[in-house]
C-alpha cells in the first residue's frame, strides 16, 4: 500500500502534523510520497520521497488542511485517489476528521474500516475544448468588470431554460451546492444525487431563478454581453475570457473519492430522532 501527503502550506500545525504521519507510515513499512509544494514550505521530509502532485500515482492521499487543500488535489492529480482528510482549515465541508482523530483514523484505514463516498465532478468546455481543471464544488461565470452585469442565454440540452442579466452565473455540483451557489440563493442538494444547480448571481429583474438538472444533462452558456468575463473553477482556478466563447459544462467522467467512516449524511438530525424515540 502507498500513501501520499499533502499539507495546508501556510500553518506550521499542518505542515508538523503531516511530517509526523509521514513518520508513522514510514516506521511502519509504507511507501510515502510527500507533495513538492508540502516540502518546499517544511523541508525535513526525505527529498527522495518528494514529487509533484500530478505525479502522484499512490493508493491513498491524507490531506491536512482545510477544503482548499483537498481541492488543490483535485485539481492536480491525474487520478481519481481516494482521499483521507483532516481538518486544519477555516472551513471544513469535505473533510472528515480532526487532527485528534488523526491516527486513529489512520489505523481504521490500515484496518480496511472505512468506505469510499464519491462525489460528482463537472468539466468545462470553451468553445469545444477541455483543458480546464474539472470543478468538485462549481464553475461560476462573473463578469469582468466591478459592478456592470453580463448578459447571457443558458441551454440544457440543447432547450433554451432561460436568458440572463446577472452578476454571472454559477453550475454546481451536490458537493458544491452548500457554497457559493448557496450564498446566492440555491438550495441544498443531498450530496448522494446525481445532479447539478444553476444559479444566477443577482439577476435583473428577479424572474431568473435557481434551477435542478439530472447530472446526464449538457448546459451550454451563450454570452450576449460585449465584455470581457471570468471563469473560476472551485475558487481556484481563474481565466479571463472574451465575449464570443461558448462554454459547455457537463458530467465529468471522473470522480473525487473520499474515505469515510460513517454512512450518515444528517448525523446530528438522526440522533434526534433516536433521542424522541
């Protein structure tokens, strides 16, 4: 079994924390990786044992941090790897456990206790080609100027669902629905269902609304504006763009994987439950 590691590079309890996992799997007899980036910010791992993220070709990544490191696996590596997080960042959505829980969590991997959750990705398109990092949270259309809206027409499967004047527009994943698609007015997916949100940002007048599509769907973006706009990928990933592209999002063929202990979605709301019964 490998493993590789990946810390959060600004905070020093992450990056000490990874280097003592790394020991423990070390010690313990495994082949371990370390992120060049993670070195180059606690340079006390084997150089030997360094490589680039899209390098990684391992059976397990444990990232410290916080959901930007994890998307910043997902972004780099060219394989869908199985994921263990633990929580050393501000926000903590996608990870699952806490740098107390660290080795033990560890061990029940070791053990075979654990379960894979995938999640569903989006790739995107412009003008009919894909070299952009497939999104885990969303693809969000802005516009390019502070304060002037962009106009644009949005297709689901080649139908027309709606034209936009709007801040930009946002396609989300499950996973990503309790981000910034949330923060403008979309609703919660169950992360289990395959299906996407589309939500426009501020849009004038207020007839646009957030809407839900099988995750099999195409979404094709017009833009009618004459100004240049912005595609983000996750919070990540950034590109200026023109106004006389076509950008496509749909379905990646690949998948984020995470390794899970539990199965519960709404832990504290089936404890609830329990407790009035």
């Amino acid at each position: 079994m490998k493993f590789g590691i990946v810390a959060r590079r600004d905070r020093e309890e992450a990056l000490k924390l990874a280097y003592r996992v790394y020991d423990f799997l070390k010690v313990s007899g495994y082949d371990v990786v370390v992120d060049m980036d993670t070195y180059k910010h606690f340079p006390h791992f084997d150089e030997g044992d360094v490589l680039p993220l899209e390098e990684f070709d391992v059976d397990f990544i444990i990232a410290i941090g916080g959901d930007g490191t994890i998307l910043r696996v997902e972004h780099h590596t060219k394989r869908d790897i199985p994921i263990l997080s633990v929580n050393m960042g501000t926000l903590g959505f996608l990870t699952e456990v806490e740098p107390s829980e660290t080795f033990f969590a560890i061990n029940r991997l070791l053990e075979g206790d654990y379960y894979i959750d995938e999640r569903i990705k989006l790739r995107t398109f412009i003008d009919g080609k894909g070299n952009i990092p497939d999104a885990l949270n969303e693809v969000a259309i802005l516009t390019g100027v502070p304060g002037k809206i962009i106009h644009l027409k949005y297709y689901v499967d080649g139908g027309l669902a709606d034209e936009v004047r709007a801040d930009g527009l946002v396609v989300s994943t499950p996973t990503g629905s309790t981000g910034y698609a949330m923060s403008a007015g979309g609703p919660f997916l169950d992360p289990r269902l395959d299906t996407m949100v589309i939500v426009p940002l501020l849009p004038m007048p207020k007839t646009s609304v957030p809407i839900v599509i099988p995750g099999t769907s195409t979404v094709e973006i017009e833009l009618i504006t004459e100004r240049e706009i912005i595609l983000v990928v996750d919070g990540q990933y950034y590109e200026h763009l023109p106004s006389n592209v076509w950008i496509t999002v749909k379905k990646s063929p690949r998948k984020a994987k995470f390794v899970r202990f539990s199965r519960e979605i709404y832990p504290k709301y089936t404890m609830k439950i329990k407790e009035r019964h």
